[in-house]
C-alpha cells in the first residue's frame, strides 16, 4: 500500500488519467477529489462507487482508496492538513474549529459528499475559478487560490453537516461535536460507547452528559448511536457487496435477525428490500452518488 504525506499546508493538482495507479492509496492528509470530466469506479475502505462528472470525495486520513477508470478522467486534487485549519484559528477561532470538527465527522461517510444541490454548481465554479487563478497567475493570485480554497472546504462542511443530528447548527458548541466525533470514531467498539466511557473520556459528568446531548440534537445518546449505526448500513447496502450477517457482525449486532428488526423498524423495510428497491439499474454492489 503507498503511503502518501504532504509537507505544505494546502496543495492542488489538476491531471487526466486514462489510468489509475494500481496500489491502494493511504494519506497522512485530507484530500478532496472532484470528477471535472469521465467515470469510472472509486474504491474506498471496503466499499466501491461510481463515479461521473460532478462528484466531489473527501478521504480521510488513512482511508484507502483506489479508481478504476472507464473513461479518461479529468481529476482535481485539493489536499489540506489539519494544520492549514490551525493556521487560520488567530483570524476566527471558533469558525475553524467548527468546521475542523465536522470535517473530522466525514468518517465513515464514503461517496459523493454533495448532498445540497445547490451546492453542487457552487463548487464547479470554485473549481473552475481556481484552475484559472493557476494557469494565468496574475497579481495576488495565491492569496485569492487561497480564499477559493477556505471556501470549498467551508462548504463541504456544510454538506456534511448535513447528515448531523437535526439539532446540530452553525453555533452549537464544540463538546457536543466532540462527542459526534468520538461516537464516530469508535462505532465498532460497543464497549467504549458505554456512557460511563463517553462521560470519562470527554470530561462530563455522567448525570449530566445524557441530558445535554439530548438539549444539543434533539436525539438521545442511544437513539443517534444506532440512527448513525443504520446509516452506515445504507451505506454498505447500496455500495458493496458485503453479506446481511457480516455487515451484522462488523456492527455488533447480535445476529442478523437483530439487524433486520432495527432496521426494519427505522426505514420500514427489512435490508434485503431496501438493497434491491434502491440499488441502480444493472448495478447490484455499488451506487451512483
């Protein structure tokens, strides 16, 4: 596996590929990927996904990854280390760690990360703004690249923001988004999302912690836990071919019968239906975003 570092704060690159280097890809960085031109297939992690014209991917720092390309590509790459974030604490403080902490909320959240249609030309032409900053570098042009990326990452935040609890604003404080992240981070480890765990780890009282998080997204600690457990059950429904009883078992779900009847419960349909009923035309293992 190629292991990738960046040792500036930001880095853009522009490429059309008709092929993709073969190893798997892990950074130390995140890294934005937006489609200008082709298709082709993105794999990430464990899941697969189509890809077209328009689709914009976050990785993660240390998400693995790959593309199989049909059709020449023309990618774009914006890559941004934590510190780039940092950086900008002394011009708004709060505002960057807001947006830090949902970035860092984009885990285990695989595919297209536009999910605000009017967001979607917005970042086109940012794109399309930046790659003429780079090719004409007139006067100021790194300082204005710079504002066009401050930008695309604000929005991003935004999109994924999106997929929050209810509750989850702009001006919600950064303990509770603290909370989101660890929860996301450990999802597969049953035992540290006890709350007595949470409670310790984030420095809350116990009697305390279920009631602010509550007051802060409207969910309870339990009830985001397994909204958050069923989206991810979507996710590998509809973009791989992983079996009932081993999404059960990756999740910590009892059996599979267990799995069935939470998720049943929640969207109204068993997986089997929701996997069939929502998968694309002549695609049974990944889907279009």
């Amino acid at each position: 596996m190629a292991k990738q570092n960046l040792y500036k704060p930001f880095e853009i690159e522009f490429k059309q590929q008709e092929q993709f280097p073969p190893s798997v890809k892990s950074n130390n960085f995140f890294e934005l990927i937006y489609i200008v031109e082709g298709t082709g297939i993105q794999y990430v992690n464990k899941n697969k996904f189509n890809y077209r014209k328009g689709n914009l991917f976050l990785l993660t720092p240390h998400d693995q990854y790959s593309f199989d390309i049909l059709t020449a590509t023309k990618f774009f790459f914006l890559r941004f280390t934590k510190f780039y974030l940092e950086t900008k604490k002394g011009k708004d403080k709060e505002a960057v760690q807001q947006v830090a902490y949902i970035i860092k909320n984009a885990s285990h959240r695989p595919g297209c990360i536009l999910k605000n249609k009017a967001d979607k030309p917005f970042i086109a032409s940012l794109i399309e703004n930046i790659l003429q900053e780079q090719t004409n570098q007139q006067i100021y042009f790194g300082k204005i690249t710079e504002q066009i990326v401050d930008t695309i990452i604000t929005v991003v935040a935004r999109n994924i923001a999106l997929k929050l609890p209810k509750n989850v604003k702009e001006s919600t404080g950064e303990p509770v988004l603290e909370i989101l992240h660890y929860i996301q981070e450990n999802i597969f480890e049953p035992k540290m999302l006890k709350a007595e765990n949470l409670s310790k780890h984030l420095g809350i009282s116990l009697s305390y912690l279920g009631r602010y998080f509550k007051k802060q997204t409207g969910e309870t600690l339990q009830d985001y836990i397994l909204n958050y457990k069923v989206r991810m059950i979507e996710i590998r429904l509809l973009n791989s071919d992983m079996r009932i009883n081993e999404i059960a078992h990756e999740l910590n779900f009892t059996d599979e019968s267990h799995l069935n009847r939470i998720f049943k419960k929640l969207k109204g349909m068993n997986p089997s239906e929701y996997r069939k009923k929502n998968a694309l035309p002549g695609n049974t293992s990944g889907a279009m975003a």
